[in-house]
C-alpha cells in the first residue's frame, strides 16, 4: 500500500527514507534485498493515521504489516516497538505546521500553515493544507498537492497536482506544470503546462501550453498554445496557437494580440472588439 508513514526493518535496524513513503525507494536507497536466498530478509511496516489526517497526533496512528510473508525473526510487539521509535525521526523531520523551513537537502514534506523555502538544487514533495506557502527559486523542485501556495523563482520547476486550491506564482524563468484545479500566475519568461481544470493569467513572456479543460487569460508578449477544449482570453501583443475545441476570444482596448487557428481543428476564434465570430471547421478526410 505504501502509506505514510512507512519503514523498512530488518533483524536490527530500521529505515525510512526522507523522500518518498515508497517500501521500494526505501529499499534501493540502503542497497537492501528481499531475500537472500530462498529466506525473507526484510519487514514492510506502515503506521498511519486511522482517518487519513497526517497531522493528527502520531500517538494515535494504527501499525500494520504490509506483506504476506514475514520473516522468522519477525515479532508483532517488538517490530512495532521498533517501527514508532523511528515514527518520532520522521515525523519530526516531515510533519511541518508552524513558522518558517529552509529546505536545503529536499525531501518529502507534509506542511499545514508553515512556509517552506526550497532552495539551490532542492527536490521537494510537498503535501499541504491550510495556508502552507512554498517558495521555490534557484534551481529548485517543487512537486505541491493540495491547496498549497507556490512562489517559483529563479530556474525553479513546479509540479502542482492538486484538487485542492493550489495557487503557483512564476516568474523569471521558472518551469510550471498544473493540474486539476490548479491556477497559475506566470511573469516575465515563465513557462506553464496547464492540464485538467488549471487556469493560467500569463503577462510578460509567458509561454503557456494548455490542455484539457484549462483556462488562460494573456497579456502583454505572452505565448499561448491551446488544445483540447481549453479557453483562451488574449489581450495585448499575445499570441495564441489554437487546435481541437479550443476557444479564443480577444478582449482589451489597446494591443493586437494574434491568434493561429489550426488547420484540421475546431477551433473558434471570437472578436469581442469587433464583434466578430469566426469558426474554422474540422478539414473532411477525402474517402476512396
């Protein structure tokens, strides 16, 4: 099942790993086997939250075995004893609800109204609640689930999976790819891939590939590439790129922003300031 929080324990020690709650990262991380020879070697363990809440108090968190097969060696009241002494270590290192972190070293986090920087070339996997604030710059990472906060900066890449009510900020050259219900605002050269429900208000040289059933609002030099059932509201210089079902409007008073709709799509383009409706019909196959 793989469920925080896992551990890894053989006949005298225990692990878990600072990345992921995977048995098999925690495995290939210390170089350990299942078996040696035809013997299991190894004791998958969970100790996890009975209602799913991971920032409920550890104390209370059910222990559970997570394979069939146990090893000889194996003792229910001892394996449990040893699993929640290393329960401690890592929730002291991953659960985070109060004040401000540096994460420096990366890492798997589960964050409830903190803020956590990551920084230089920091991976991090953050699970967040609450107004949790995750600011991204340098050469960072960034995975976000739930309704997190992320300010990307710098060489920053964003992965926002969430839905939730995830908010990402971009800006510089910062990398950002949405899901879900994410909502984007992207500045300066930011590039976003938005998928899924994700919507996106792009100004400066954004550049913006949507897919799915997301929305894009443009300004000012951005660059949008539209497909699927996306929406796209271009003002300014924006330029936008249009295929399948995807529907583009141009709003504003003042720029031209350009649109490019597809050969062989759907696409509709729509003039507001001109009141003007243009839709280019799917090209016909020629049959034999």
């Amino acid at each position: 099942m793989c469920n925080p929080a896992s551990f890894v324990l053989t006949k005298t020690n225990v692990y878990w790993s600072k990345n992921s709650d995977h048995h098999d990262t925690i495995l290939e991380e210390n170089n350990l086997r299942d078996t040696f020879g035809s013997k299991i070697q190894i004791l998958r363990v969970e100790i996890t939250p009975p209602d799913g809440d991971i920032f409920s108090d550890p104390e209370g968190w059910v222990f559970q075995y997570d394979q069939d097969i146990l090893p000889d060696w194996a003792e229910e009241k001892k394996d449990e004893a040893r699993a929640r002494k290393a329960l401690e270590v890592w929730h002291a290192r991953k659960i985070i609800t109060s004040g401000v972190h540096r994460l420096d070293d990366g890492g798997e986090f589960f964050v409830d109204n903190a803020t956590v920087n990551a920084c230089d070339n920091a991976t991090v996997n953050a699970y967040a609640r609450g107004n949790a604030t995750v600011n991204a710059c340098d050469n960072a990472t960034v995975n976000a689930w739930g309704n997190a906060t992320v300010n990307a900066r710098g060489n920053a890449t964003v992965n926002a999976y969430t839905r939730g009510n995830a908010t990402v900020n971009a800006c510089d050259n910062a990398t950002v790819k949405a899901w879900d219900n994410a909502s984007v605002n992207a500045r300066g050269n930011a590039t976003v891939k938005a998928r899924g429900n994700a919507t996106v208000k792009a100004c400066g040289n954004a550049t913006v590939n949507a897919w799915g059933n997301a929305t894009v609002k443009a300004w000012s030099n951005a660059t949008v590439n539209a497909c699927g059932n996306a929406t796209v509201k271009a003002r300014g210089n924006a330029t936008v790129k249009a295929w399948d079902n995807a529907t583009v409007t141009k709003v504003g008073l003042y720029g031209k922003p350009r649109v490019f709709l597809q050969k062989g799509s759907c696409a509709v383009l729509l003039d507001r300031r001109n009141g003007i409706s243009i839709t280019v019909a799917k090209k016909k196959r020629k049959t034999r």
